[in-house]
C-alpha cells in the first residue's frame, strides 16, 4: 500500500466489479473506492453546475399618469374601461403581491404629478437631478423590515400596503408626458441610493403610452440619462412602452441604460404583458436560482442545494415540492429538474447577508460524467459617440480536482443578429496540472487576465461567453465556476 494517500492500517482497496458480490454503495466514477466499516464512498464525487452571489435588489419604478392612459379601444377617454391604466396599474399590483417578489425594495411615483414634488410639463426643465420628479409617492430607505414580504394571508407587508394604497389616491390619469424629467427625476433617485447601498442592485422601471410632449424631447438627450445611470453608477434602466410609445425611443432607453426593452401592444393582453416585463426584469435583477448539472434531471432526489455565508460556513437547505410548499428552503422550476429556486423566505433572508453563495451539487452517477456546457451569456459594451467597445480582460475563479478543466469560449459582434454565426475562439483554460490556472485574477501570483483585445473580433458592441466544464477522466466530478468577470474600454471607433 506504499504510496497510496489517504489509506491507513485496516483500510482495504476495493475494485468492486458488477455481479452477486457488489457493494451497492460503491458505484462512483470508476467503481473504485476506499472501504472501512461497512461505508464506501468517494468524498470528491460531485458534480456542481453553478453558482450565484446573492443581494439585495431594490427598484424605482416611474408610472405614466398622462391623460392618454385612459384611451381605450375607441380611441375616447374612459375613467372605469379602458386599455392602457387599468391593464397597466393592475399588472403591477400583481407584481407588488407575488410572492416571488419578497425581498425587493420598491420605490414608486406617478408621472406627470405633482406629489410629494413637483413633476409635471413645463416648457423648461427643472434643475440638474429631476426636482421634484426625484421624489418618490411611496418611499423606500432600505430597510430590511420594508422590503415586500412573502404572501402569509396577513396584510402585515406595510410597503405593500402603501403601494396598494397609491393607485387608490390618485385613480385619474391625467396631464401631458414630460418624459425628460420623469426619467432624469427617476435615474436620479437610483443612483443616490446605489450610492449609499453599493452592495444592492439596484434598477429603474420606466413605464409609459405616450412620446416626450414637453421640456427636452430630443432622444439621445433622454437616453443619456439612462445612459449615465448605467455606466457611471451601474444601475440598469429598464424601459417598457405600449399605446402611443415610440419603439426607437423605448429600445434607446434600455439599450443605453443597459436594461431590457419592451414594446407592448395596449388593449386585451397588455396586463398580461407587462406582468411577464416586470417578471423579467426582477428576474434579471435578482437571482434566486441556481443551474442544476444535467445529472440532476434523472435524479432529482440527489440534487443538494448549499448556501455559503462570506465567512464560509455552509449550510445544506431543505428541498421544498414546489412554492406552495415553502417556508425556508429551495424547489425546482419545473420538470426538467434543471433549475433550482431559492424560497421567498429564504431568498430574502440571504439578500441581508451580502456576500453568500448557492451552488446545486449532484452526486455523480455510476458511469463517467459528460462535460457541461453553458447557455451563451451576452453582454453589451455601451460606449459615447465617436468611440467603439474594445472588449479586454476575462478573469475568473474556478476549483478543477485531477485531469479536470474548464474552458472559457467567446464570439462577437456589431449586431445581436449576427452573434449565433460569429466564430467561437477558445479565450481560457483552467485546470490543475500541468500547471495550475484554476485562479487567474487579482489573487493570483502574479495577478492574472485574459487579455480578450488580442483575439479576433475584441472591438465590436457585443460579445458572448460560454462555458465547458470537464470532468476528470476517471468520472469524478467536484468542477466548479465560482465566478468570471469580463471588462472593456472605450478607444476611438476605427
């Protein structure tokens, strides 16, 4: 037994080959295992898909209140019937009420109105910063105890209340559409408080029917509102419009503030429609869900989901059936078993706590595992006129026991279009042996960067990262992505 580490006087090696006298619960990887006292198992026989840092999200969401919010189907003016207020104001009830919306923070104002500030039209612009349109109706601090709570029967969620109770105060839209403001007011109020909270994500809702009728109507002036709240302060701003909305102005807004855009259709569906929008956009603010390793879906019951405080200390959650069932804990999406979601409880519970970690583990099967490979992950480099994203680094933080490896992929392009044809270049390998690139950040010795501006295509607006995780060639498992981060600059367009 010389040699063999780990293994002590009364430990046997078993090659436990399939027929009458095999051991049931030695079947990992290559079947080879260490047996002492009846137990056998090898400890590093995981697979883990993915991880997410969890934070606390908080969003100001900025509602038109013009007077073309009540037009209905007719094209007349209806208070009670109509299809743009009452689909749009009922869709965000709803979303202020679900469940899978506990731990955000939500502040919230009416534009055109003036409560608790000034924010209407005006032929000239409020000072720098939005006035009065920085003021929100129902106000948010950050305080755990007013974040929306989970659903329990009881109206003991007083933010909720307050939410409820604004579109009870002022049911009647009315006024013209003094868009500039609206947005300069709403951005300004985000980024004061991403700066006081720099660990919260933090995202503007911009909802309207109409086009800019006052102040400063000139588009690329209001899309570098959206645009200075994301690239300066790194908050998202999310733009959805529908009615009377302009498609080319919606779509400036989210694609300079790097959110998403929505052009949504007024009339039947549209509570549905913006419903599904803010869903999204909660969605891709926050994430409570973690990738399960395709390993999961033929056994669900093996899947394990662990939270990691920024101390370290692990603790293994409780699987749930599914949202009717929780209280703490996590429950899959659907019936793939590909993805797993944090409880509403749980999921707020663990935004207090900045810093932590989810992973799903899998253990792996009796045969050798298969590599994982990521869905495409994009991202868009928001650059001033007269210069050109240049993407630039990829650093990463990966654990590769063995023979094991990760491999880094991107492509790129000037165009979204264009992305699935672009050619696929290998930017990063991670592994142990022969040497060890499982770290290469600014903890490494030396410190370490991919440099992305020397492959092909490092100067366009988009890029698209996938990753491969390799399994060690005995069938073990234990690949993991701890995290990866991509930077660009901004040279002057070529």
């Amino acid at each position: 037994m010389t040699g063999c580490t780990g293994v002590t006087d009364g430990m046997e090696l078993i090659v436990n080959p399939p027929g009458a006298g095999q051991i049931a619960e030695c079947q990992c990887g290559n079947n080879g295992s260490v047996y002492q006292s009846g137990e056998c198992g090898s400890p590093a026989c995981t697979a883990t898909a993915s991880a997410t840092q969890s934070r606390p999200v908080t969003m100001f969401v900025a509602l038109d209140r013009s007077t073309s919010m009540r037009r209905n189907l007719s094209s007349s003016f209806d208070d009670t019937i109509n299809d743009r207020w009452i689909p749009a104001t009922n869709a965000l009830k709803a979303f202020f009420q679900d469940p899978a919306s506990a731990g955000l923070g939500v502040a919230f104002r009416f534009w055109p109105l003036d409560n608790p500030g000034p924010c209407n039209e005006t032929p000239s612009c409020p000072p720098a910063g939005g006035g009065g349109c920085a003021l929100p109706l129902v106000p948010f601090n950050g305080a755990a105890a007013d974040r929306l709570m989970e659903e329990s029967g009881a109206m003991g969620d007083q933010q909720e209340i307050k939410l409820m109770q604004a579109f009870s105060s002022f049911p009647t839209p009315t006024g013209e559409t003094p868009m500039y403001p609206a947005l300069d007011g709403a951005t300004t109020w985000a980024i004061n408080y991403k700066n006081a909270h720099p660990e919260e994500a933090v995202a503007v809702v911009f909802i309207t029917d109409g086009v800019p009728s006052s102040c400063n109507t000139v588009p690329n002036a209001i899309g570098n509102l959206a645009r200075n709240a994301f690239v300066n302060h790194g908050v998202r701003v999310h733009a959805v419009g529908f009615g009377n909305s302009n498609t080319t102005l919606i779509n400036l807004i989210a694609d300079q503030g790097g959110g998403q855009a929505y052009n949504l259709i007024a009339g039947p569906t549209l509570q549905a429609s913006v419903l599904d929008a803010l869903v999204s956009i909660r969605g891709e603010a926050r994430s409570c869900d973690v990738a399960v390793a395709s390993a999961g879906a033929s056994d669900p019951a093996s899947v394990s989901v662990v939270y990691e405080n920024a101390a370290g200390v692990e603790t293994t959650l409780t699987p749930r059936a599914g949202l009717g069932s929780c209280g703490t804990g996590w429950y899959f999406t659907d019936a793939t078993h590909t993805t797993a979601r944090l409880c509403p409880q749980t999921c707020s519970a663990l935004r207090e706590n900045p810093g932590g970690k989810i992973r799903a583990t899998v253990p792996c099967a009796a045969e050798t595992l298969s590599p994982i490979t990521t869905a495409w992950e994009r991202y868009h480099g928001v650059c001033p006129p007269g210069t050109k994203a240049r993407w630039e680094y990829l650093t990463y933080r990966t654990t590769t026991p063995g023979d094991s490896s990760v491999e880094f992929f991107v492509r790129s392009a000037d165009d979204t279009a264009d992305l699935g044809a672009a050619a696929v270049t290998l930017a990063a390998t991670a592994h142990a042996t022969p040497a060890d690139t499982q770290v290469c950040d600014g903890t490494s010795t030396p410190p370490c960067a991919v440099d992305l501006g020397a492959l092909p295509g490092a100067q366009a607006d988009y890029l698209e990262l996938q990753v491969t995780l390799n399994p060690t060639s005995d069938g073990a498992g234990g690949v993991q992505v701890q995290d990866w981060e991509i930077g660009y600059s901004c040279p002057d367009a070529e």
